[in-house]
C-alpha cells in the first residue's frame, strides 16, 4: 500500500520540527490535514505524547461528522525517521498511519498494526509526495 500526500503537508511537519528542533513535536493527521498538537511527555525531548485534550476533541469532532483521525506525526529530533522501541511500546494496533521527521528531515510512513515487520508494531508504508 501507497501513501499519497501533499507537499505542502510534508513541508509544513518538516517546518513544524525544524522550528522545535530539542524537543519531539507532534500532532494528528485528520482527514487530509495535520493538526499540530501539544506534546505533553514528561521528557519531550526523546518521547512524544498527543495532548489527551486534542486527541478527544477530535473524536468528537469526527463522531459529529467531520473528519476521521487517520495518524498521527511526531518527530525524532536526534534521529532517524524509523519507529524507536518506545513509539512501539506506546502504539495501538488500530491502522492508524504515523508519519516520522528525521532529524535530517526525512519523512518516513508507516502503519500501526499488530505483529508489525517493525519491533512487532509497525509496517513500512510507500510515501508518495504529490505536488
């Protein structure tokens, strides 16, 4: 499976994490945006988590008939664009795309999913960027 996106897109998470370069940033892919989000984490530096504010007024958000959360974006300030140990260990297995900024600004896709190829959460997704 493919991922199309944006190139605007890409540039604005790549923009995002140049802009916050000691600290993982983080946000939501909803519907065909990425909604920067707090990053709560009590050592954002090396870890991320999604403000729960955020990530509930989404789901409403969705369950009233606006776009659906597809993913999630973070960034590894100090690293490659490939899932650590910790990002599996936080991860559900519900199929939601995470979109990864390298510290060289790479952006890489994957796939949350249960006995992924990566630490038996993620799967490699093909990254198109359209535009």
């Amino acid at each position: 499976m493919a991922l199309t996106i944006a190139s605007e897109l890409v540039a604005q998470i790549v923009a995002e994490a140049r802009s916050s370069p000691g600290v993982e940033i983080c946000g939501l892919l909803i519907g065909e945006r990425a909604v920067p989000c707090r990053n709560v984490a009590d050592a954002p530096a090396t870890r991320f988590e999604i403000d729960p504010a955020a990530l509930i007024a989404a789901y409403r958000d969705g369950r009233r008939g606006g776009p659906a959360i597809v993913g999630c974006y973070h960034s590894h300030p100090n690293g490659s664009a490939v899932p650590s140990p910790r990002d599996a260990a936080d991860a559900a297995a519900n199929g939601w795309l995470w979109l990864i900024v390298g510290g060289d600004g790479t952006v890489k896709a994957w796939r949350a999913v249960k006995n992924g190829a990566v630490h038996g959460r993620f799967d490699p997704v093909a990254l198109r960027v359209a535009g």
